[in-house]
C-alpha cells in the first residue's frame, strides 16, 4: 500500500440514509474502511449491505449523511466520476459483460491504455489463468467461478485503491469460493477492500474489521477475530448455530 | 519489458488469421461482385437493385450502432435520412445549380444539421427509459414528415423535388463505350456511392472496434455497470447517436443522388424507411453491421423479385387462378419468408451463425468451460 499508514482511513461513511422507492433500506449507517485491511459488511437477506456499496459508488443516492473518501466528500458525485476517483466496484452476481469477449470486458474496464495497465493487465492475467484461455470467448459463456474472476480482474486492472467487492461468493462451489479467497487476499497487498459478504466462511478468511447490519444499522463492528470466537453474535445476526459449523 | 506480453500475443495471432479467413474472402468476393454489376448485369432494374442494396445495407449498419451497439431503440433514424436526401436535393435542385461545390456542402450541411439536431435529441430525451425514448423519437420523425408535407413553399410538399446531378455524374453525360460497357453518368454516379459507402461502413467498422465502441457495447449490455467502470453513459449515448444520424444523413444524401427525387413519403417515411430498416437490422442480425448487408439484400430482392412471381406463374400456368390470387398479394409470401428467417435465424442471420460458430468453438476441448483450476483451499477457521 505504500503510502498509507496502516490505521489511515480511507473511505468514511457517516450516518447515511438511502431509499430505493418508498423503502428505507439504509437508516443512518456508519461505517469505515482503514489502509492494509480487508473490511467486511456482514449480516442477513435485506439487511442493506449490498444498498451500502451502491450508495459508496454512487449507483444509488444517498439521501443524509456524508461518505468521506480520501478526505473528500463523494455522496454528490456521479458514479463515474466516483470510479475515476480510484474507487473499483464489483458488483454481485458476477456482473460482467456477457455479451462481450473476455478480452474486451477487460479491454473496456482499462480507463487508459498505458504502459502501467498493460502491466497490471499482465499481472492480472497472471493471477487469473483462466482468462488467459477463454481471452476471445464470450464471457457470458464461462462458468461461473471464471465469471466472478473476471469480474474481479476488470476492476483491479486500473490503479484503484479501494475495492468494493459484492459477495463474490454467491452461487459458487466451495471449491471455487477458496480461488476467490485466495485472489482476495492478493488483491489487498495492493488496493483497500470492502467485501460484503453473507458466507461466514468466506467473510472470516479474508477479512479484518467486521461491520454487522441489520435493518438498515450496523449493530455491531469489531476485529474478526472477535467475531470468530462469538459464537452468541454468529447465532443472533447471522443464524449460524455450531451445528452448521 | 524482456519479451511481448499475453496481450501482445494474442494480437499478433490475430493479424496473422485476419487475412486467412473464410469471410476474409467472402468480404472480397461480395466486393468484387458489387464492382462488377455495372458490367456483367448491365440492365437498369439490376444496378438499381444493387445500388439500393449497397444504400440501405450501409444505413442499416448506421441504425446498428444505435440499436445493436448501444441498446437505443430510435425510430427517428429515418428522419436524419431524410435530412440528408433534403439537404442535397436543396442545393443541387430547388435552391442551386448542380455542380460540385454545391454536392459537398449539401453534404456538409447535411452532416451539420443531422449532427446538431441529434444532440438536441439527446440531451431532451436521453434521460427517459428506452421505450419513451423510441415514442419521444417516432413522435419527432412524424413531425418531420408533417412539416416537409405542409411547408410547400420549402420542401416542395407531397410533391418532393427534383434534383439533377453535377458533371459526370448528369443521367445526360455518356462517354461512349469501354470494354463492351457503356461509360454514363450512372455508371459513375453508381461507383461514386458505392465507394462512398464502403467508406462509410468502414468508417462505422473502425468507430465500433475503437475503445469508444466497447464502452458502447458495455452500456448496451449494463449502463450501470458501465458507470460504475468510470464511463460517462449519457455523453457516450449521445455520440453513439450523434454518430449514427451523421451517417444516415450523408446516406440519405447519397440516396437522392441516386433517385435524383425526394419527396416525404420516399425520404422521411417511418412506414416507408424504418419499418425496411428495422426488418432489415432483425433480418441480418443486430450488433454486427454487416447483417445490414443480408437484411438490406433480403428485402430488397423479395421486394423486387416477389411482384414478378405473378406475371411468371401467369405465363407457366395460365389456367392456375387459385396461383395467381395468392401470388397476387406477394407481401403474404414476403411475411411467410420473414417468419421463417427469424425462427430459424433468431438472431439474424449473421448473429446466429456467429453463436453457431463459437458454440462449436466452446465444444473444442482446449477452451472446455469445466478446467478451472482453483488453488488449494486455504486453512478453515
């Protein structure tokens, strides 16, 4: 991460509202995002989490509240004026573009085509093989783990320094949902990410700080490692009983 | 860099199969066949058909990047033809004499006028959802025709305007014979669209194989993905627009140098123009550009071919009157052909064989869908 520190926050979200139609889906969350980390939005179906990201990215509008990236508040700006910024977003059900090649998903989330993206575009390539393969077929033909790494190597391919990652898990084989850990905790030796994620598997592995929501707040925030060990907050907001685990 | 990267690869294996292909040659053959039309099928009907081919399958490939490259559905598109068609007849016909000067700035104006009145277009109704897009677009084109019908003065109304063509290219210039093929101003006038029109398709090929092209096929796809890349959607939609009514206008302009007539049925009708344009894009297959070429060849032939069929089952079986009823109204086998193209050709012609083609490829073990290879699983907490 080079020039943050390791307790520097780099994107903060205070008391924002967000309505989708008549519903208030977010009802003054709070939340933040430090340097060298990995934070995780947890919580149950409708909890609001994904609504977080939109609203961080500017897909969705914030209503009250401030979200503060690198100093900067960003709640007015577009969404692509937000991406400028540095900000990656991957959005849920690997939301690429299906009608598109592999290469020109990638081609197209490249914002210049410089020495230094061709660069990252080798690295990225590098650390997802299968796209090297399948670089002139369709992605909408490609199974569904390759579609989630292609998701995730469109958005790493520019110099972005905070990744917002949409349950990256979903619909995945747990075979599969260990690559994307693995390329999770590659991507943070290089860019901030904030992951919502409902797999408490997934969410344990590669996270660092916690931020349960439920109903629209967060009702809890921490260490994962604190989360790890109660197993009474795992029950009461996640509904993971020892059973399951 | 010590030695060419992936990317860089893959791009140098593509050069080398560009050249190689069978639709390398298929695109030289139909080239050649449109150069020699003139020559081997030297009858007016033939050249027309040709021409109109040529006209629409380019103006259909300019409809395709609004619809099949940026998902925006506008029946105004036949207006910006239209446009074009008038702005030639004006300065060559009802307003000027033609000469050549006159030409390109009809040409010019053309380009202008279409080029303003589309980011007009854009900025008042980009914002709505496509359906009331493409309403808010017929709404504008009916307009048009009202205005070129009712403003006589102007247009000429219902009865359009006559234009004559400059120099080499008047029906009147003949400069005698070459090769067994009698040098006219259609002739030329023929070679002057058609290579004005390659380069216009050439032109739309290298616009949406720019960056600026995939970023287009990404908001056709998801705007809002797109935007979340970092893209402005709404100014990339507005070029993609402007763009494709530029094109149309110019083709417009090159159409009534054809004709040498335009009027507002011929010129600006959405019956007349869209409905053969939107045929032709479903026919040839959408997001491709040279299914313009196979809807455009499609329609018109059956459209030309079609009516015959009557006068040829009258002369082969005089007494079949049960024939002749039914080949009388020849747009019912003209619709039976279309519902048989798009059931079997969901996607247009070229789209489908294209899925064929990469499904085949798919089935090839070396692109197997089932070989990804997951690192091991890290230590479970």
């Amino acid at each position: 991460m080079g020039e943050q520190g390791v307790d520097e926050t780099i994107l903060e979200v205070q008391g924002v509202h967000t309505f989708i139609g008549q519903h208030h889906i977010l009802q003054g969350i709070s939340f933040d995002a430090k340097a060298d980390a990995v934070t995780v939005l947890i919580g149950r179906n409708g909890a609001g989490k994904s609504t977080a990201l939109k609203t961080v990215i500017g897909l969705l509008p914030s209503s009250k509240g401030k979200i503060i990236y690198k100093g900067k508040e960003i709640q007015k700006n577009r969404p692509f004026e937000i991406a400028r910024m540095g900000i990656g977003f991957v959005p849920e059900n690997m939301g690429i573009f299906s009608e598109l090649t592999v290469e020109e998903n990638m081609r197209v989330a490249m914002l210049v085509e410089n020495e230094a993206t061709a660069r990252r575009l080798d690295r990225t390539l590098e650390m997802f093989a299968d796209l090297k393969k399948f670089w002139k077929a369709k992605a909408g033909n490609l199974s569904g783990g390759q579609k989630q790494m292609l998701a995730i190597a469109r958005a790493i391919v520019n110099d972005t320094s905070l990744l917002l990652i949409d349950e990256p898990s979903k619909g995945l084989a747990p075979i599969i949902v260990d690559a994307v850990i693995d390329a999770i905790n590659r991507i943070k030796e290089h860019s901030v990410v904030v992951l919502v994620e409902q797999n408490f598997y997934m969410a344990s592995s590669v996270g660092d700080y916690f931020f349960i929501l439920d109903d629209g707040m967060v009702a809890h925030a921490g260490h994962v490692e604190a989360l790890i060990q109660d197993e009474a907050l795992q029950s009461k907001y996640l509904g993971i009983s020892e059973a399951e685990e | 860099m010590a030695g060419p990267t992936p990317v860089q690869i893959f791009h140098e294996e593509e050069k080398k199969r560009q050249y190689r292909s069978g639709t390398f040659f298929l695109k030289v053959g139909l080239l050649l066949l449109f150069l020699l039309v003139p020559v081997l099928f030297p009858a007016f009907k033939t050249i027309d058909l040709a021409m109109q081919i040529v006209l629409f399958a380019v103006l259909v490939a300019s409809f395709d990047i609004l619809l099949g490259y940026t998902g925006i559905l506008s029946f105004g598109h036949g207006m910006f033809f239209g446009i074009g068609a008038y702005c030639v007849a004006f300065l060559i016909g009802k307003y000027g004499m033609p000469s050549y000067t006159n030409l390109a700035l009809g040409f010019l104006i053309a380009a202008i006028v279409s080029a303003a009145l589309a980011l007009l277009i854009s900025f008042l109704t980009l914002r709505v959802k496509t359906i009331f897009f493409a309403m808010i677009t017929l709404a504008i084109a009916e307009l048009a025709i009202i205005l070129a019908t009712k403003l006589t003065g102007f247009t000429g109304g219902e009865d359009g305007i006559s234009l004559n063509t400059p120099g080499i290219f008047a029906v009147s210039f003949n400069m005698g014979d070459f090769m067994g093929l009698e040098i006219t101003g259609r002739v030329f006038t023929y070679y002057f669209i058609l290579f004005s029109c390659i380069a216009l398709f050439l032109i739309m090929l290298r616009f949406t194989r720019s960056p600026l092209g995939r970023v287009l096929q990404a908001i056709r796809d998801n705007v809002q993905r797109a935007e979340a890349l970092g893209y402005n959607t709404f100014l990339y939609q507005s070029i993609s627009i402007t763009f494709g009514c530029i094109m149309a206008a110019l083709i417009g302009g090159l159409y009534a140098m054809w004709v040498g007539y335009v009027n507002p049925e011929s010129s600006l009708g959405v019956l007349t123009i869209m409905l053969d344009v939107l045929l032709m894009v479903i026919i040839g297959g959408m997001g491709t550009l040279y299914g313009g070429i196979i809807g455009a060849a499609f329609l018109k032939i059956t459209q030309t071919f079609l009516p015959d069929l009557q006068h040829l089952a009258m002369d082969l079986f005089p007494h079949a009157q049960l024939l002749h009823n039914v080949l009388e109204r020849w747009l019912l086998l003209f619709g039976i052909l279309f519902i048989l193209v798009v059931i079997f050709f969901p996607k247009g012609v070229i789209g489908s064989v294209n899925e064929y083609l990469l499904q085949r490829k798919m089935a090839k073990p070396t692109i197997s869908p089932s070989s990804f290879t997951p690192t091991p699983p890290g230590n479970r907490p």
